[in-house]
C-alpha cells in the first residue's frame, strides 16, 4: 500500500508494482511506458468527462445531441480521443435537460477508490494480452489475494471464490455444484436422473423478488422444485423464515420421495433488513444433508467482529454472496460467492472455477481496491454506515409519528420507518373514527409522498420507499448500500431530521382535516362532488359539478373540462400555501381539482367556498359569452332590416326627384331636407336596438342603468394575501370573504351578526364607512360619464354641421 498524503497517481501503479517482493508484477514489469500510458488516458478520460459534468452544474450551455443524431456512417479518418471522449460525455448527459436538475439518476462523484477499479478495468485489458503462461501465473496471484483478503475481512475461512458480475450468477453456480455433489450420475445422465427424486430448493417469503424464478429457468427446473417458505406470524420477526414450518415442509417432502437440497437464507432481507435464525437453520441443514447459503447486506457486518450473533452464524453457511462493491463505493466491481466445497473437478463442472486465465481477470478491479483501502480503510466505511443508521434510529425515537422498525436497536445496519396511524390521529386532534375504510391505503400514499420529498430535499441521505407486506410503504435507511457512493455524512443525518420535523406536522394536520374537508364539500352537493381518492396524499379531491341540463354527454365533458382547466389556472394563482393539481400522472379521475398537503390553521369553509365560488362565477362567464354572441347575432340581423326600413322610409320621405344625382344636389341647396331617420346604438345588457336619442340627452343617460355599471361578481377580487388561514383572519378579511361567499352561494356561511350590541357598534361604523366611500365613487364616475357624453354630444355636432357645409358646397 501507498503511504498517506500520497498524490492519485502515486496510489496507482506504484502502489500495485510493490505490493510483494516476490511478487509476479515484478518480473512482468508492470511499471513501464505502456502502463504509465493507460494510467494517463484514464486521468485524462476521467477529467474530461469530470470536467464536463461541472461545467453542466455550472449551468454552461452544452452541446445538443439528439438519438436521432447517434447512426449513422464511421468516419474514414477516425477521431482522436479527446473528441470520442466528448461524445461520450454528451451521450451521458443528453437526457438531463428533460430531467429534475436535481435527479438521483445523475453520474455519482467517483472517489480515488473508484478510480483503482476503473484503472483495473483498463489494466485487464492489457494484461490479457500477455502470452498464456504469464497471465496464467498473474491471474493465478490476483485470485489467490483476492480470496484471501476476503476469507480474513469476513471470517470465511478456507473458502474458495468465484468473481461474477450478476450477484444471482453465483447462487446459480453453487445450485449446479450441489446437483452434481448428490446426483452422482448427474455428469452422464444430465437431468433425466431427476425424475427418479425430484429437487426442492427453499427460500424465504422475503427473499428478492424472482430469485426463485431465476434459479429454475437457468437451472432447468420446474417450478415445482421451488418451495417458498412463509414468514413467522406470530412469535418473532415478521420478515424472518417460520423454521418450524420449514422443518414441517422439508418432512413432507422426504416422505413424498423428493430430495431437499438447497436453503436460501437471508442476512438481511431486500426489504426490511432482517436476519433469519442462521443458527437454528444451520442445525436443521445438517439433519436433512441441505447446503446452506446466505446473502443479505448484513453480511458486511462480519468485518466488525463485534457483530450479533444470527449474522456471526453466516460464518458457519456452506457459501455466501458478498457484494463489496455497494459497501464500499466501488463502481464496476464484481459479486463474490464465498463456498466450501473439496472437489475442485465438481466446482470447474459447475462453473465456480475457470481454467481460462482472462475470465479470472475479474478479479483485478477488486484487488487494486482492496489493497487501495487497506484493512483500516474497509472496516472504517462499514463502521460509518452502521454509526450513521444508529444515529437516524435514536434520532426518530423522539419523533411522535414516526414509527421504527428494526431488528436489533444496538446494530442493526438498515432502519425502516414510517408516518403511523396510532399517533397521527391523537396528534391532529381527531379521533381514529375519522379515518375511512381505506385507512391503510391513506397512510401507504401519505408515506410515499413523505419518501419523495425526503429524496429530493436530502438527496445525499439514500432514503428510499420500500412496500412490504404487512408494515404496508415504509421509507428504508440503509446506509450500507448508499453511503458509500453518495458520501452520506452526519450533517446529512441532521438535516433529514429536520426534514421529517418540518414534514409531519403538515401530514399530521391533512390527515386530520380530510374529514372536515369531505363534510364541507357535501354540503355544496348541488356544486361540488367530493371524490374518494385513497391514493392520493392530500387534503382530498372535488370536481366541480356545472349546471347542465339539455346537454349531451360530449358537450356536457367538454364543458367540464373547460370550466376545471380554467378553475386550475385561478386556484394556482392564489397567494396562498396550498398545492393545486390536476393530479398524478396515471391517474383514475379525470376532470378533478387536488388539493394538496395543508396547515393547521387552514380554513377549510373559505377553501370550499372559493372552489365552489370560482367554479361559479367560470360557468357564468362561460355562459354569458355564449349568450352575448347569441345575442349579437340576432342583434346584426335585426339591424340589417332596420337598415333596409330606414333607406325604404328614407327614399319615401325624400322623393324620387332627390335621387337624381345634379337634380337632388340643386334641390337639397334650395330646400335642405331634415331627415327624421334616427340612429340606432345596440345595448348588450338588454339584448336589443334602441335609438341614438338618448346618447344626446345627458340627465336621461345618467340615469338610465347601464350594463357597465353594475360590475359582475367576477370583479371583486377573491381572499388574496392570507387565504385559508384561520389564525390570521381580521373582521376586514372575513367580511369580505363572507360577502363573496354570499353572492356566490346565498344559503350557507353567511356572515352572522353578532349576539352584544357592544361588540356589533364598530361594525356598523365601518359599514357606514364603506356605504359613504361607495357613494362618493358612485358620484364621481356618474361625473365623467355625464363629461365624456357632453364630450361625445359635442363632437356629433361638430360632425354634423361640417357634413351639412359639405353638402351644401358640393350642391354650389
């Protein structure tokens, strides 16, 4: 190993070329121009790409390659490698402009560790280019080392290894050993030596998904040699191997003839983190001649020594599944599957061993990183996991409504945790009663809105959502498999707390008002329907019901979807701290408004009235603009006839004589005409033609009523600034909210007058107020709509003296 303080490229290839005197890297001289090269293109392909990525962070433009971009002809010429590098690097980050900034899918930071994988990458191809005896000598060492170390760091001894890139291949390999260990004619009959004693592989309920499957697809077997062994239910864990069942199934099966041969056991389950009874397991492989083995991310807890007992029993499996490259943060590194087992001929049958020197290249990536790290270096990453899972645990223990889940509070390297149903009705105020028959479906939603946000709020923390069977949605913690490549720190640790303490309050106050907010909504049943959306994590879901009667169905949804657009784009546009959507992606109801987490100190009657008010005053603008063009129709064909009446009664008033282009122009100098056709103007508000005369007098027009001046209810501006909130409602704010709830629904929530007569005195003195400020307004546009008329009368006079001089100039 290199000292400390030593630059990268001194870990490298000096660091390789002295790990033993005797060491066969030596007479190979492996550090020579060629190796020194494949060390700079890799710096170089490196920073490159590094480099690139910061500049994206940096918000650089970069450039724009399309997949339709990528087939096309190889150049005659080639390109260097600076230039294929590039592309490289801009095929990695072609998609990122459609993706969150922020999105987990991004290429995690690679560490010096990171770098000796992929220099053992580069080195393998290399070396295989070495003549046989070499690299079978070189291969041979890397294997060797490789196998040692790891016998030693995870109490595995005298263990041999195969190196794999599939972390199933390796089960798959000891599955074949083991047929070919107790069917001794297995090599010459092949499977036909099955038929006479049927296999049986068991594995846990809890096991990966699939991984029976696998098994007997790649096996050849049926699916009826795959037994599935329940967990217990009612004494010990829930994610734990029921043994007495196993012990139960395995006597039914010998006594049918069959031949148990394999136990899948579990250090740590794929979804909860939990260790079966490796001990008592153990002891039942032994009475039944089973081969034991064992995988899990516990697993990496035997470099600790002071591990507990169920995962020290791994130790004693007949082989096991290591997956070094999660624990430590090394990228493209392979599986390991540690076995026992004497006869190398039956392991080369299965596949463990290789007499092909290159496929034990495998093994480099693996060897450069481990003798990067060292001892202290792995027991020192595996060590802060645990420290950072039991930091979490002790941290959510003071957390009222999160519920934890582990298996053993001192070590356990996984935490399972979720928002729970018990505390979050007690703390909202409510009462278990409230939550509907859905309750569990409610909290499952509400735990997957809580891991989303987590994620995304410390994406550095690794928490991820898991589903399980009883628990329901829980967000796991598992340090082991995350830490390592995001560089989860303390810090990290904290501010998840945070988030959580920021988060649940919210969740708590939701969950509470959901059955107020489905009260609220039934009693504006002639214009909201309340939709039960269990899946949703919010305070609930309304569509607005439109009055729609002589409609047909198509008409009647594109209406509706008008009027909910429409009502979405207002309700987004309040001030205010609620989340409006028109829901998930795949959603089951169309047409519908979501409501999203809320406070508190939410006002759920004003929330409903808005939504009712604003989906009202929507249908009536809606149908006042179908009406009005209606009304416009109608009004341009009326006045086409008024038109051809007044030029008939023009030309009967006038006479023939007039018409007559010099005739008309004399007697219109002599004896002008007074014509008595009079104007027509098109009043909106009624829907009809009336005569211009009125425009002329202006007591008349100022007291006539006009369309513009009663404004529409669309006009008074809805609760803006402080919306919702019932805590910091003032009398102003609820007064005006209560006017607009009124003129949009009369019945219910009318403002109530006070009981004391004391209490109503500054109220009547601000609404006197406000009468007095309405009247002077009143007053001042009836001022400058009687100036604008006079305006406008004296301009029509202007225009009709000058056409008269025209006229009668033109006569001349």
């Amino acid at each position: 190993m290199s000292p400390d303080g030593q630059t990268e490229r001194e870990l490298t290839l000096p660091g390789v070329a002295c790990s033993s005197p005797a060491d066969p890297l030596g007479t190979l001289s492996m550090v020579d121009s060629t190796l020194a090269q494949v060390e700079k293109h890799l710096s170089e392909a490196m920073k490159i790409l590094e480099d690139g990525r910061s500049g994206l962070d940096a918000g650089t433009e970069k450039p724009r390659f399309s997949r339709s971009s990528i087939p096309g002809p190889l150049q005659g010429d080639g390109q260097d490698v600076s230039t294929i590098l590039h592309q490289v690097h801009n095929l990695i980050n072609e998609d990122e402009e459609e993706e969150d900034k922020h999105s987990q899918h991004r290429m995690q930071n690679v560490g010096e560790q990171g770098h000796m994988a992929l220099l053992g990458h580069s080195l393998a191809a290399y070396i295989s280019v070495l003549d046989r005896e070499r690299l079978r000598k070189l291969t041979t060492r890397i294997v060797s080392d490789t196998t040692l170390w790891l016998c030693k760091l995870f109490r595995y001894e005298n263990a041999s290894a195969c190196f794999h890139e599939d972390d199933r291949e390796g089960l798959v390999k000891v599955c074949r050993l083991v047929i070919n260990a107790r069917y001794e004619e297995y090599a010459c009959e092949g499977y036909a030596v099955l038929s006479s004693r049927q296999p049986v592989i068991y594995q846990s309920a809890s096991c990966r998904p699939g991984l029976g499957q696998h098994l007997c697809s790649q096996l050849g077997l049926p699916l009826s040699s795959l037994c599935t062994v329940p967990c217990n239910t009612v004494f010990g864990s829930q994610h734990q191997m029921d043994v007495a069942l196993l012990e139960k199934l395995m006597k039914e099966d010998v006594e049918a003839g069959k031949l148990p041969l394999l136990l899948i056991a579990n250090a740590g389950t794929p979804g909860a983190g939990h260790t079966d009874k490796l001990g008592r397991l153990r002891e039942l492989c032994d009475q039944y001649s089973l081969w034991l083995h064992v995988e899990g991310v516990n697993l990496a807890t035997l470099a600790l020594g002071q591990g507990n007992s169920v995962v020290m029993a791994a130790s004693r499996s007949d082989s096991l599944t290591l997956t070094p490259g999660q624990w430590l943060g090394l990228p493209a590194v392979t599986a390991v599957t540690l076995y026992r087992h004497e006869d190398p001929a039956l392991s080369l049958a299965a596949g463990l061993t290789s007499s092909q020197p290159v496929e034990k290249l495998r093994a480099l990536p693996l060897w450069l990183s481990l003798q990067h790290l060292g001892h202290n270096g792995i027991i020192q990453k595996i060590t802060h996991a645990t420290t950072l899972s039991q930091q979490l645990l002790q941290k959510l223990k003071s957390l009222s409504s999160i519920k934890t889940s582990v298996e053993d509070e001192l070590s356990s390297p996984v935490v399972l945790f979720r928002f729970s149903q018990e505390t979050s009705a007690a703390s909202s105020g409510g009462s278990v009663e409230t939550f509907c028959a859905g309750e569990k479906e409610l909290l499952d939603a509400f735990n997957r809105w809580l891991g989303e946000r987590l994620a995304q709020l410390v994406p550095a923390s690794g928490v991820d959502v898991v589903e399980l069977e009883d628990e329901g949605t829980c967000l796991r913690f598992s340090p082991l498999l995350t830490a390592a490549v995001l560089g989860t720190q303390p810090d990290d640790v904290d501010d998840l707390v945070e988030k959580l303490i920021e988060l649940v309050p919210v969740m708590n106050s939701t969950v509470g008002l959901r059955a107020d907010f489905r009260e609220e909504t039934h009693r504006h049943s002639h214009s909201l329907s309340y939709i039960e959306d269990l899946s949703w994590p919010g305070l609930g879901v309304v569509r607005y019901e439109p009055q729609a009667e002589g409609m047909d169905e198509s008409r009647k949804k594109q209406e509706l979807q008008k009027i909910h657009t429409e009502l979405l784009k207002k309700l987004q546009e309040l001030d205010t701290d609620i989340v409006f959507s028109a829901g998930p992606e795949f959603r089951t109801e169309e047409d519908c408004v979501f409501v999203g987490m809320v406070g508190e100190d939410v006002d759920v009657p004003e929330l409903v009235d808005t939504i009712t008010s604003l989906g009202r005053e929507i249908e009536e603008s809606g149908r006042l603009l179908e009406n009005m063009t209606e009304v416009v129709r109608k009004g341009i064909l009326e006045a086409e006839q008024q038109l051809q009446q007044a030029s008939m009664d023009k030309l009967m008033e006038e006479g023939l004589l007039r018409q007559i282009p010099v005739v008309g122009s004399m007697l219109n100098w002599f004896s002008p005409v007074q014509s008595s056709v009079k104007g027509r103007a098109f009043n909106l508000a009624a829907g009809s033609l009336d005569s211009t005369d009125m425009m002329y007098v202006t007591k008349a027009q100022a007291g006539r009523p006009s369309f513009q001046d009663t404004p529409p209810s669309s006009s008074k501006k809805p609760p803006g600034q402080r919306l919702f909130r019932r805590s910091g409602t003032s009398p102003d704010s609820a007064s005006e909210s209560g006017s607009i709830n009124h003129t949009e629904d009369p019945t219910p929530h009318t403002p109530a007058e006070p009981a004391e007569p004391d209490s109503a005195r500054p109220t009547d003195s601000s609404v006197s107020l406000e009468e007095e400020q309405q009247e002077e307004e009143q007053q001042q546009q009836e001022q400058q709509q009687e100036e604008q008329q006079e305006e406008q009368q004296e301009e029509q006079e202007e225009e009709q003296q000058e056409e008269q001089e025209e006229e009668q100039q033109s006569s001349r």
